[in-house]
C-alpha cells in the first residue's frame, strides 16, 4: 500500500478493523479519540523541538516522526469512524470554504494579513480561561 495507491476507505477500514479485533471501540469514544490525537500531535512536536529551521534530520528522527504522524493519523481515522464523518468530504468542504477565505491573488506568499497584524492580540497580551469561572 502507497499513497499513490491507497485509499482513505481502505485506511479506515484498516483501522477499524484493528481497534475490533482487540475490542476497543468502547474506549474509542469521540473525548477519549480527541485527547489521544492532542497527545500524538505534542510526540510530533517535541521531536522538533530546540531545532532549527532547516536543520538535517538523520534516519533516526525520521523513522520517529513517521511513527508519531502516523499515530496522529490513526487516532484521525479511527474519531471519524466513531462518529460516522466523512473524512474526504469533511477535508475538501474545509478546503473550498479556505479557499474562499484565503484568495490566492490576496494571499500568495502570505501568512498574516497586514491590515489586521498590527492589532494581533498574542497569548500575552490576552487571558484565557479553558472553562468558565474564577481565575486561580
């Protein structure tokens, strides 16, 4: 199986089956799904972490960062199974509703908008609470 070649039915049947055959599903509940897929994705990060950009990463980082991105991808497929999505139609609706938000003559070789830079609010600028009620 490639990319070329695969599809994502078969991935998420793959998966399917694996989280069945080991009688899974009644922890594969949508909360449990989104917590591990949070908990992959940081795996991921801290392999980057204190590198630089453009820095060479040898065979090892890269076979662990295969295993963590495809940690992430699995808990991706098996929180659409739980809840029924369809993950191609879902990833493609985004698609088209980013790619009316973000017209390419407006945003080509552009991060941020400028109109809008000047009045970032960044995370130190401004609180947040998680959950509501008193801060601690």
């Amino acid at each position: 199986m490639s990319d070329g070649t695969t599809t994502v039915r078969a991935l998420r049947e793959r998966v399917a089956e694996f989280v069945h055959a080991r009688d899974w599903e009644q922890y594969h509940r949508p909360t449990n799904l989104a917590k591990a897929i949070s908990v992959e994705a940081a795996e991921l990060l801290e392999l980057f972490q204190w590198r630089e950009d453009g820095e060479a990463l040898g065979p090892a980082v890269r076979a662990r960062i295969e295993e963590e991105l495809s940690d992430v991808v699995i808990y991706c497929l098996s929180l659409a199974n739980a809840m029924g999505l369809d993950l191609s139609e879902a990833v493609l609706d985004k698609l088209r509703r980013n790619e009316a938000r973000y017209p390419v003559a407006e945003w080509r070789g552009r991060a941020r908008d400028p109109a809008t830079e000047r009045d970032r609010v960044t995370p130190r600028t401004r609180r947040t609470r998680s959950r509501p009620g008193r801060r601690t």
